[in-house]
C-alpha cells in the first residue's frame, strides 16, 4: 500500500501523507515508505528543497490507534499503546533524523492535525507553515508513554523546557496563531494560501547556493538540535 506521493516541481521535492481517510497514521509500513521517500529524496541530486504535507483534514495524525477503537477502559488502551513495537519506535526516531539531517533546506506544510509523531515530523523540518485551523497535541503521556527523547528535547530547543513540559504533560490542543506566538511556526497562513506559499519559499530556497544552505544549517543544527 502506497502511503506517500512524491512529486518535484523544479528543484523542490514535495512528498505528501495520502491516506487521508484515516488522516495519515503512522505505522510499520507508513513509517518505512516515509524513511523510503526521504532516502529518494536525499540521493537526487537535482532536487534542492523538500515540502513536506499531508492530504486531506491531516497532516499525520501520529501514531495508528485504530487497535484503540471501541476500546474505553483507560487502563487497557494505555497497556495496547505502549505494546508498540520497539523496531517501530527505532525506524521513526532514524526517520526523524534522516529528516533533520537533509543536506536540503524543508519545509512543513501543516495543513490540519499534526499529532504526537505527526508534530514531532514537523518539528524535524527546518521551517514550518500552517494553516490557520491546524490543530497539535501529543497525546503519549495520556495514553502511559513518553514520546522520543530527541524529538522532546529538540521541542525544549524551541520553545524553553517549561513550554515543553506544559506541551508535552498536560496533551492539551494547540492552535496555530499560540504556536506562532511562541516561535515554533514561521507563518500561519489561509488554507488555500498553504501550497502557494511553501512552494514559493521552498523555490526561493532552492535557489540559492547548496553549499551555503548546507553549512548554515549544520551550524545551526548542531548548536540548537542537540
């Protein structure tokens, strides 16, 4: 099953989550093709920048929960969550850092639900634009698991670890325009304004010099992610 598409217009790679009718869950399969997709990416030479969105109402919606459908005992749905596989959890985490590591300026276009996993995908982008009605929140503590350390410590990077700790503790929703007050989105953006406008950054990035973007962003990287 194919979970992702992956176009190029120009230098700029897009990759889109396309299982919108389960608002692009991850799981064993999704997780894989997304490391997949990135490699592809990665090893074309020609392609200068990636944006990275979702299909309909989701970006990605984290984590599969359907196994929790129907299931109301809180107990038992945190003992189903937390028997994820831990090859699962290892291939999200390389992914995630296959993505911070893109030798390519990306971009996240969050164009609906960015949850648990799905936000910390965002988070592994260089830049990210929402739209307004975007909705985020990471639901692990509620359902007895933390999230990755990394990815939790790169969310602390960004926003200072008592925003962090409020974000990842209390699992409440966040809105675009209080996540762009606290600097973790670039722009917040019209639902129809979301493609126009991270391709036109994306394109505008691509232009510029590789070996530049490459070194600002290593600097960058290596003082602020780890």
């Amino acid at each position: 099953m194919n979970y992702f598409k992956l176009a190029k217009e120009g230098g700029v790679a897009v990759l889109t989550f396309d299982r919108n009718e389960k608002r692009n869950p991850l799981n064993e399969d999704s997780v894989s093709e997304l490391e997949a997709n990135l490699m592809l990416v990665r090893d074309d030479t020609d392609t200068r920048a990636l944006v990275l969105t979702g299909a309909g109402a989701a970006f990605c919606a984290g984590a599969d929960l359907s196994r929790l459908k129907g299931v109301t005992d809180q107990a038992e749905r945190q003992r189903i969550f937390t028997s994820v596989p831990a090859q699962r959890r290892q291939v999200l985490r390389r992914t995630l850092e296959l993505l911070t590591d893109m030798r390519m300026p990306t971009v996240a276009a969050i164009n609906g639900f960015a949850v648990g996993g799905g936000w910390f995908i965002a988070l592994a982008c260089d830049l990210r634009i929402a739209v307004e009605g975007a909705e985020f929140w990471m639901p692990e503590v509620d359902l007895g698991s933390p999230g990755p350390r990394g990815p939790e410590q790169w969310l602390a990077a960004h926003v200072g670890a008592a925003r962090a700790k409020e974000i990842i503790f209390t699992c409440r929703h966040f809105k675009s325009p209080e996540l762009y007050q606290w600097g973790l989105l670039n722009r917040v953006v019209r639902k129809e304004e979301l493609m126009p406008v991270a391709m036109e950054l994306a394109q505008s990035l691509a232009g510029k010099r590789r070996e530049a973007i490459v070194q600002a962003k290593a600097n960058i990287n290596g003082f602020f992610l780890e």
